[in-house]
C-alpha cells in the first residue's frame, strides 16, 4: 500500500464530489434538518407551554362562569390571564361558538367536601389553536383549585407522597434536553450516515459503471483505491460536524469538551463507513448494497440506543460536561471497533484484489 | 389491449430482472435482518433508549425520593444526609434537602428542576392511584364539551390571531340562543373505570414524551379528565404507526428508482427502447410491481394492527408520489452519489411534510394539509370526511400525474443518456414539455400545471411558520411566498431563454410574460376554488392567495413581475436571473404588503 496511490484516489473523491455539487445538496439537508428541529421545538412548546411565547401571555382571555359559586371563581378573577363574566349556561355557550369568549366554565353545587367529586363541565371551541392554549392556562387554575379540594379531603387519604417543593424558576431550560439530548448527537452522528452511503456509491460506482478494469491496469492496487475511497468519506465527517460545533456555539449553545467530541465522532463514524465498504465489497451492485445496509443499519443504530453509555449518549454528556472517567472507556470500545472492521476491510479488499487481478 | 399486454409483459420482466439481478443471499441475509429488528425493537423497548442517560447529577436527602429518581436514568443521584449536602451543594445539579428542591443557577440546574418536577408528579400520581378513595385523591374532574364554531377561520382575516376581545361587559350572543342542556354534576363512570384510565396516563408518558416537555394524555378510555391531564392529546402511538407504514414505502421506491437509474448506466435500456413498446407502457410496467408490492404492504400492515380499511385510501396518493419522484430521481441523476443525496434530501423533504403537520392533528386545521393526519384520525377513531380528504390529497394527486407526465415525455434515447449536469438536465426536462410551434400555449399550460408544485412549497413555508409569533410569521410567509410563486414563473421564461436566446423579440417577450401569467392566474384560481378554502380563510392564506375575486389585479402583478424577470435575462443574459428574480420578488411582496396591511392607503 502507498500512501501517495491512496492519496491519488482520495483527491479524485473528493474533486468528483465538488463537480457535481452534490455536497452543496447534503448542506442544504443539513440547514433543512436544523429549521425543522427549531420550528419542532417552538411550535412544540408554544403549544403546550403557550407562555413561553410572550405575545400570548400579554393577552388576557375572556371566560365564562356558569353555576354555582365557588373558590375556582376567585382562582380565574384574580389570575392575570383571564377576565371572568358570570353568565347563564345557554348564552355563554352561544356566545362561545360566536368567538366572543374563549371558554365557558360550568361548576354544579357539589359541596367541595362532599363524598362525590366536583364535575366541572369546560366548553371549548373545536379544533382550535387559541383553545388549545387557554386550556393549558387553566389546568394551572384548575390544579390549584384540586389541590384545595384535596386539603379538604384529607382525612380520607391513607397514604400521601413525600412532600416536596419547588421554587419557581426564572424560566428557561424549557429546551435543555432537547438541545443537548437529542440535537446535538442527532446532527453531530448525521453525517457518518451520509458518508456511509456515499462509499458503497463510489465503489459499486466502479463495478456497475465497469470502469474497474481501467483502475486495475493503474499502477494504483485495489486495496488502495478501496482505502482511498474509504478515507475520502471520512474526511467529510470532521469537517462536517465542525460546522455543526461552529453553528451550535455562534447560536449561543454552549457546548463543552469540544475537542473530546470532535474525537470521538470523527472515530465512531469510521465504523458504519467501513461497514458500508465491506457491504459493497460483498454485493457490488447498489440496490442490493444499500438495501442490505440501512436495514443493517437501523438495527444497529437501535440496538447501539438501547446499550447505557453509548457513543451517542457519550457526545450528550460531553457537551454538557458529566462524562466523567467513562468517556475514555467507550473511546477505547470505538476505537476497538474501528480497528477491527479496518482489518477485515483490508483482508477482504485484499481477498477481492486477488481474484481481479487473476481474472 | 396491446398496450395492456405490454405493461404485464414488462412488468413480468422487471420481476424477473430484480429477483436474479439481487445475488443470492441478499433475500435471505434481508428476512435475517428483519427479524433482528424485530427483537433489536424488543430489547429496546425492554430496557429504553439511552441517549439522555447521566445529563443531571443531583443530590437527595430523602431516601424514597432518592429511590424515585434514580429510577430516571437521566439522574446520576447520590443519597447523602442533610449535612453532607448542604456542605457540597455547588457540586450537584440540583440537591433536594429538607423537603425542597434547590436547582443550581445555571441552565442545567434549571432544566433538571423541569425533570424532577415531571418525575415528581409521576410519582404522586402513583400514590393517589393506589388511594383506596380515588374521589379524595382525585377530587375534581373535568368534561370537556367541544363547540364548533361556524365563524372558524373568518374572524381571524384581519390579522388578528384571537377574536375573544375583553370588553368590560358580558358578551351578548347575536345569533339565536343555542339551548344547552346544564350538565349533569355527577360523573357517568364508575371509580374503577376511571383508576384504569389514570392507570394508562402514568404508564403513557413514555420517553419519547420527554422530548415534548410535557406529560402527554394519549386518549383515555373516558372524557373525563383530571387537571393534570388536560394537555391537548398529542397522538404519539399512532404517528409512530405511521412511521412503520412509511418507512416500507420509502424502501420500495428506492428500488423502482434504482431500477431506472440501472436502465441508463452504460446505456443498457436501449434494447427496451428499441422494442415497440411505448414509452408509458414501460414507465407503467416497470412501476407496477413495486406499486403492488407497496399496497400490498400497506394493507398486510393494515389488518394486522387491525385498522380500518379506510386508512389506505390516503396512503394512495403519497405512494404514487413516492413513485413519480423516484421516477424522475432516478432519471436526472448522472452517478449513484447524486442519486444518493437527491433521494436522501427528497425523503427527508417529504417526511417533514407529510410528518410535522400531523403531530398537531388534534390541535389546529393546518394539521390536515398532510394526508398522514387523516390517518392519525381514523386510528383515533374519528372519520374523515371526502371534504378533509380531498383537501389533504389534491396536491399529492396533482404533483404525481404531472411528474409522471414529465416522465414519460422525456423518457427517451435522447434524454436518458445525456451527460449534461442535473439543472441542464432539469431544463431539458422543462424544455421538452415546451413546444416550439405552440410556444405560447405550452408556456400557459406549463404555468397552470407548476401551481401544484407552489402550492406545496408554500404550504411547507407555511408549516414552518404559522408557530412563530404572529409579525414575524407573516412578514417570512409574504417574502417566502413571493419568491417561490416568483421562481416558479421563471422556469419556463428561463427554459425558452436558455433555448433560444433570440426568440425574445420585445414582442415575443411581452407574449411570453403574459401567457406565463395567464397560466399561473388560472391554476391558482382552479385549484384554489376546487380545495383549499379551509386554508385560503385563515389569515395566512390571506397572503398566499390574495386576491380571490379580482381578477385583472393579479393578472397584472403576475404579467409585471415575470415581464421584469424576462427584461433582466434579455439586457442582461443569465447572470441577471438572479437579480431579476430579487426585483420580481419585491415588486410581489409590496402588492401583497398593500393588499393585507393596507400600506400606501
């Protein structure tokens, strides 16, 4: 094997790649996949936790009370969001389809004490954003209100949990775990599956396209130009979640141990290329390969997922800074992974160079 | 009848071909693998996914709290007593002593608050499930009764996202009093139903639902609901139904678009080209074994869950759309690495569109522009109307048959073996729908037949940013809007350009703009008026299609916008494209600016 053949091949990659412009088309996915998580993570939130847009919370809606008098009463007039009507039943819910309220309350004379729960009836309006919200602002109404029921009921409660309390926080880390645990290990192990799909094209490429005679003549071998392959997709994958790293931290994510990151993913997506290698190696004919591959793929990815402390999980700890003396640990099993497939790659390329040059 | 014979000969062909052109082990290594994943599926489920493991480290002084927590593996938890942690407290995320919890200043500890507190309501509900007086532990209960609103969308035209204006008296109703009957005050299930429905909400909230930051109530057997489980249902078991009927169909289509993508490397369709079969009838057998096969997935997976039936019924026009773009994939891209990332990006595309909507199904309209919510509904349980489905179908309908039109005009010797790189290619695509004797008709039909495309593409835009907030949403849907209805008029001005650069006489130049808008003008309008009404009511269809009723306004905007478009290629050639398309962009924009903000008045 000579460094200069393989070099040979990596630049004649890696020019193809540019040429066709392709690279710009896994960009543009890249910037795709990022827009949707955002648009994923505001509209997610803004729909279950309205206040986190502050437009809405600005806003105070207009409810009606209907039946009997009670503490929820005083719950909704004194909360900020809402402006309380006591109405009939008929008009308010007449009133409610002509969307000049945004909810209709009805509490029947259940004494709070009583034996059988209270029965609050709630009439909102079908299949609509602004009563989605005006429901999650009155489950805090309402929670405070159970909670009194709760207090009046007491005695009759055998076991309570072990109480706790919490402050209220000064909002924030609404989007933390989605960010750091599903994010950052998300875009930063993306570009190891493109690259892994791009080496079995480049080698079946030779294959299908039958220029592969016109390579075997060269004085370049077939490990060589296998290896070359290989290490064309693997340059991508450092550049690629570079850009990732630099996107994430100019959009004031912080992310830590970043050189422990770079590491680690640059060398744990050596392992699905070099599967992918050995899988066009096997098949040399794409559709077969690439079947084979992802289907393999997914059940790795899946069986890697349910494994504590994995690559995956490694890069979320890192980033946010509790990886602690484990990290070195799962280091080492990729780096051990990796150096196994190389192996086999080579024995097999050499295998397969073998028959071609006899043939 | 011969055409007939032609499709199932080629089709028995293509079976034929695939089967032994796969080698040998490939079927079997496939049902191998198949069943890895079903018990790979299995262990997962069993022991849970562990991307998240270890983020918080926190400390507790209470050990039923410790035990509790620790049951999280998002939690490396240490039990030490009330001294111990009050002394190392900077070394923890988040200590719980004495009763409360302290969250470190930072994002983390703010964020591990949020996950102690979600697991710490988890963990008194499943005290007071076990209460044997579920009414003291439960005490109030909520029905909710929804309320159809006849004004639905119209109140919201003038911009304003709520209608509900506070006012300092009670609202009188205008219409005729509904009569509502006062709601009975006791509940009409029994106890045990209702511990069983609160049984399913604790077990429900999965991890997936952490990523939601919310504790999901999936539907429960019964309306009735306590306070903590108001959150409006978000459908998680049934989109990742969906995700195990898509995921096939994704498959399937790969190998029909391999298999064109094989026909033209190194030139091995001439044969099938030679022969007198024509070119729909190869197109239609080559596709009919993969159709069938995904079909007949589609209703295998189908009965096994156990669903109706009528959930196929919106599957058929995404697999023809899969079909169609795997057609067309398979025959613009020159190498396998650009069929790879074409078809990588196309179905990533395509998931967000068809995925992301859905997943408010329960929540808002907008939901219904992908056809995966309607299945979402009918596993819910709530049939679809041939209303819903035509307005969720009609652009996967319309964008299939034009993409198989295209398709099989351009499957020829000509077009399937050129070398030109892929916007050429594209271009040829275009330009071989473009006649040159009926120039100006083709350019109007082109136009008509582009606004399935545009509409898809801006109700993608719209998807994106109907959840920002609200002046932010509509100043992005006016600029994305334009500029797609823009480029989209450009195509085929472009296309006629790059043919001949001599045909825009300043008399053909005004022709062609105005066929381009007439075309443009009246596919909008069709297809407006055949489906999109429950879009074009609210206040961002408002800004996608202005204009309904006035005719010659748009007509104008249409013909003064490509005009400038097609004035910048003529004095400019191909670098002002770009310019051109900016001006045109604008010019749309301020139209639009005056028609909803009322600017310039």
């Amino acid at each position: 094997m000579k460094a200069k053949n393989i070099a040979i091949i990596v630049k004649k990659e890696l020019r193809g790649l540019m040429n066709e412009r392709t690279i710009l088309l896994a960009i543009l996915l890249q910037l795709f996949v990022a827009l949707f998580s955002s648009f994923l993570m505001v509209g997610l939130t803004s729909m279950y936790d309205p206040s986190s847009l502050s437009k809405y919370s600005r806003f105070r809606y207009s409810v009606a009370y209907v039946g009997n008098d009670s503490a929820l009463n005083d719950y909704l007039s004194n909360s900020r969001d809402f402006t309380v009507f006591s109405m009939e039943l008929s008009p308010a819910v007449t009133a409610l389809q002509e969307r000049k309220l945004a909810a209709v309350v009805y509490v029947p004379d259940t004494a709070p004490d009583a034996q059988d729960p209270v029965k609050i009836t709630l009439y909102t309006l079908e299949n609509d954003l602004q009563s989605a919200i005006v429901n999650v602002k009155l489950k805090d109404i309402f929670l405070s209100y159970e909670k009194d029921l709760r207090t009046l009921r007491k005695a009759r409660i055998t076991e309570q949990p072990v109480p706790l309390a919490f402050n209220p926080t000064r909002g924030g880390g609404d989007f933390f775990e989605f960010v750091y645990g599903l994010l950052i290990p998300l875009l930063l192990f993306m570009p190891a599956i493109i690259a892994s799909a791009l080496v079995i094209d480049l080698i079946t490429e030779e294959y299908q396209h039958e220029t592969l005679e016109t390579l075997i003549a060269s004085p370049v071998t077939f490990s060589e130009m296998v290896w070359g392959k290989v290490i064309a997709c693997e340059i991508l994958i450092p550049i690629q979640a570079g850009a990732w790293i630099f996107l994430l931290v100019i959009n004031r994510i912080a992310i830590l141990n970043i050189p422990q990151i770079f590491v680690l993913v640059t060398i744990s997506s050596l392992v699905p290329i070099l599967i992918g290698a050995l899988t066009a190696l096997h098949y040399r004919e794409r559709t077969a390969a690439q079947f084979i591959f992802s289907t393999a793929l997914v059940v790795v990815l899946l069986l890697i997922l349910a494994i504590p402390a994995n690559p995956l999980n490694m890069v979320t700890r890192l980033a946010v800074g509790s990886a602690g003396t484990g990290q070195w640990l799962v280091l080492a099993g990729v780096a051990v992974a990796a150096v196994v497939f190389s192996v086999l790659l080579q024995l097999y390329a050499g295998k397969v160079g073998r028959e071609h040059h006899a043939g | 009848m011969g055409t007939f014979a032609d499709i199932v000969t080629i089709a028995k062909w293509e079976i034929r071909r695939t089967l032994t052109q796969m080698s040998k082990d490939t079927l079997p290594l496939a049902i191998v693998l198949f069943a890895a994943l079903v018990l790979v599926m299995g262990f997962t489920a069993q022991s849970g996914m562990h991307l998240q493991d270890g983020m918080y480290t926190i400390g507790v002084d209470d050990p039923t709290l410790a035990q509790v927590l620790a049951s999280d593996t998002r939690f490396t938890v240490y039990e030490l007593d009330d001294a111990t942690l009050w002394n190392n407290r900077q070394a923890f995320d988040l200590v719980i002593y004495r009763g409360t919890a302290l969250p470190a200043t930072t994002e983390r500890g703010r964020a591990a608050q949020k996950t102690v507190q979600r697991d710490y309501g988890q963990y008194t509900a499943s005290v007071y499930n076990r209460q044997e007086d579920l009414f003291a532990a439960y005490p109030l209960w909520i029905d909710i009764q929804t309320v159809k609103s006849e004004l639905d969308f119209t109140a919201t035209q003038s911009g304003q996202y709520i209608s509900a204006r506070p006012g300092a008296a009670a609202p009188e109703p205008e219409g005729d009093l509904l009569d509502v009957p006062t709601p009975s005050p006791t509940l009409a299930v029994t106890s045990e139903e209702l511990r069983t429905s609160l049984a399913e909400t604790e077990s429900s909230n999965s991890q997936l639902s952490r990523y939601t930051e919310m504790l999901s109530s999936s539907d429960t057997g019964t309306t009735f609901k306590t306070p903590s489980q108001l959150s409006p249902p978000l459908p998680f078991d049934s989109i990742i139904l969906i995700f195990i009927f898509i995921f096939p169909l994704y498959f399937s289509s790969q190998f029909f678009m391999m298999s064109i993508m094989n026909e033209r490397i190194e030139r091995k369709g001439e044969l099938l080209l030679s022969t007198p079969v024509s070119a729909p009838a190869i197109i239609v057998g080559k596709m009919l074994p993969y159709l069938i096969l995904m079909l007949a997935i589609s209703a295998g997976l189908t009965v096994y869950i156990g669903a109706p039936v009528s959930i196929i019924l919106p599957l058929i026009p995404v697999i023809l759309f899969f079909l169609a773009n795997a057609l067309i994939i398979g025959m613009v891209s020159r190498s396998f690495k650009e069929l790879s990332f074409i078809s990588i990006f196309f179905s990533t595309i395509a998931t967000s569109y068809l995925f992301f909507p859905s997943i408010f199904a329960n929540v808002h309209v907008i939901s219904l522009i992908s056809p995966l919510t309607l299945i979402v509904l009918t596993l819910q349980g709530t049939a679809y109307t041939a209303t819903d489905y035509l307005f969720s179908t009609a652009l996967f309908w319309l964008t299939a048959g034009v993409l198989f039109y295209v398709g099989i005009r351009n499957f020829s010797e000509e077009r399937l073996f050129s070398e030109h790189g892929l916007l050429t290619r594209i271009r040829e695509f275009v330009g071989s729908s473009l006649s040159e004797k009926h120039t100006f008709a083709s350019l109007f039909l082109l136009n008509g037949f582009a606004i399935p495309f545009v509409f898809m593409a801006q109700m993608m835009c719209l998807v994106v940013f109907f959840n920002l907030p609200m002046p932010f949403s509509l100043i992005l849907l006016i600029l994305f809007g334009a500029e797609i209805e823009e480029m989209a008029k450009a195509v085929g001005i472009y296309t006629l350009y790059a043919r001949d650069p001599s045909f825009f006489s300043w008399r053909n130049l005004l022709l062609a703009s105005g066929a381009t808008a007439l075309g443009f003008l009246a596919g909008e309008k069709l297809l407006l008026f055949a489906t999109l009404a429950e879009i074009t009511e609210s206040v961002f269809g408002s800004i996608l299609f202005l204009s309904l009723g006035m005719l010659w306004l748009p007509l104008f905007l249409h013909f003064t916008a490509v005009c400038v478009v097609a004035t910048c290629l003529k004095l400019g050639g191909r670098k002002w494209l770009v310019p051109g398309l900016v001006l045109a962009t604008v010019i749309h924009c301020l139209y639009n600016l005056y028609f909803i903000l009322g600017w310039l008045t």
